[in-house]
C-alpha cells in the first residue's frame, strides 16, 4: 500500500465567489470528502489544504473587534484556521467513510513549520492578507491590492522542515493523517526556542516538503483547473495530459505559469519528483480517474 500525499486548495472548500458561510464550507467539503472515499481506501494518506479565505475572516474579525478584545498575532491566526478547517474535514471524512464501511481512523495535527528568520521574504512582503482599507493605514506593509484599496502584505518564507514530521509519519502508517493546514504556522528558532513569524507560507511547497518527509510515492494537487496548461486563458492555450520532470522545468522558466496561480504547483512537483515517483496536478471532480492515469496532468521523474 504506497502512501499518497493530497494537497487540497481552497477550491475544494470555499468556490470562487462564494460567501464563506459555514453551510458552504460543509457543503464543499463534504463533495470533497465523497470525491476521495477509493483513494483512501486503497492508500495510506496525508492531508493538506490550503487556507486562504479562511484566515483572511479571521483577520478581518481580528481588525474590527481590536476594540473589544485584544488583537492576536498572525501564527495565532494561523493556528485558528487550522481548527476551522480540521475539524469539519475531519468530521466529515468519518462520515463517508463509515457510509462507506471503511474503518480507518483520522487525525488533524496543529502543524508548525521552521522558517528561516533571514529568510529575504521578510524583508520583501508579498502575500495580502485582511480586510481593504480606502487610505493607507499606519505602518509600512501597507500595499495597494488590485486597485480594491491598501492592504497588508506579509512574508511568505521557504519552508524548511515540518516539526511535526516524525508524529505525523508514524501516524499515517495506520490512520488519515490532515495535517500541515494553510502551509503550517511559521516558526523560527532564537536560542533553541520556537518563536511565531509574521507570515504565511505557500501551501504548494509545504505540501511537497511535508510530501518527502513522510516518504510519499505520489502526490495529488487538487486546484480548479482539470489540466495543467501552456498559453493559459489564451486562443492557443494548450493542455498538458503528461510531462517529465525536465519538460516541467523548461516550462517554467519560459514563464508559462503564473505566481499566485500554477507557478508554485509546478515548483512543488518539480521538488517532490527528487524523491517520488509522480505528481498529479487536476480539480476535485477529476481526482479519482486522474489516479488510474485517464485525466488531470501527470508529471513524473
């Protein structure tokens, strides 16, 4: 039994466009949650997600209740949207399962990731995070977002190793393991002490660092699209059913994939295919023919 990594985007719990209620969260995830029942059946399994519009709520309630209740810092934040996806992942994972008569049990796992402190993302921010502002708000990390307003740019670091690996490793020999949400809270270490960074980390890389660590065979990124493809949204665009490890390269650095979009899925798959065997890259609805080879792209040594 091979063990496969899943990396869930935040497609497969809050759609484009949707309001983030809890009725569509539940909804989405458990449409999610039917789409995986054969792979977890047939596969020991680690779980990621990412956690976008999650923890820009959160931030948002953060901002207005300042005056109310104190403020928290953003790896508190952080951790807070893992709660608030774990659990009703969690919950309804069992309950597909069960419908299914699949005895397995599932744990979610408060995951920290070591970041580097010099890391140069901390000097320059590129991740918006919160609520729009009309004017420029106090302090420098204040940015225009795509003409909506100001809003606050934080760093989004290398990841470097997952504190949790060795628990979630042994863990996922016997159970579903979620684990690692939102790309872990990012931590540094002063002195042989864990400190909280001001930062988010790329779920992609995480997933694919978390993806060696626990010696995955394969790993799922699970976007919106159904392919990968060159020329993306143009007249020409062109869907990629397979390529190597090398072709994926060259495709990115002719600049095919997008940052914030494609870039950093194919950087994880280039990453992880050091060590795995393959990468697939397709959308929820495509995910259990992508496993027998017959959609989504493949990407392999």
């Amino acid at each position: 039994m091979k063990t496969v990594l899943i990396a869930l985007g935040g497609n497969a719990l809050i759609k484009k466009g949707e309001e983030e209620t809890y009725r569509n969260l539940l909804a989405n995830i458990r449409k999610t949650c039917k789409s995986l029942v054969s792979i977890l059946k047939e596969n020991k399994v680690v779980i990621t997600t990412g956690n976008g519009p999650e923890i820009g709520y959160i931030a948002i309630q953060n901002e207005l209740a300042k005056n109310k209740v104190p403020q928290m810092p953003l790896d508190i934040l952080g951790a807070e949207s893992q709660g608030l996806i774990g659990y009703p992942l969690e919950e309804q994972l069992l309950n597909e399962l069960r419908k299914n008569k699949i005895y397995k049990p599932i744990v979610t796992i408060l995951t920290q990731v070591l970041v580097d402190k010099k890391d140069q993302a901390f000097k320059h921010p590129t991740k918006p995070i919160g609520p729009f502002y009309k004017t420029k708000p106090k302090g420098t990390n204040f940015k225009q977002d795509a003409k909506r307003g100001f809003r606050r740019f934080v760093a989004s670091p290398t990841p470097l190793k997952i504190i949790e690996s060795q628990i979630i490793t042994r863990l996922s020999k016997d159970s579903i393991v979620i684990a690692a949400i939102g790309g872990g809270v990012p931590v540094y270490e002063i002195n042989h002490q864990l400190k909280g960074a001001e930062a988010v980390i790329d779920k992609d890389k995480t997933s694919a660092l978390l993806a060696k660590e626990v010696k995955a065979q394969e790993l799922l990124i699970i976007t919106s699209v159904p392919y990968v493809c060159l020329n993306y949204g143009q007249k020409n665009q062109k869907k990629l059913k397979s390529l190597s490890r090398k072709e994926a390269s060259h495709y990115l650095q002719q600049g095919h994939f997008l940052e914030g979009s494609m870039k950093p899925k194919i950087e994880a798959a280039i990453d992880f295919l050091k060590y795995g065997k393959r990468v697939i890259i397709t959308d929820i609805s495509n995910i259990e023919n992508a496993i027998k080879g017959k959609a989504g792209t493949i990407i392999t040594r």
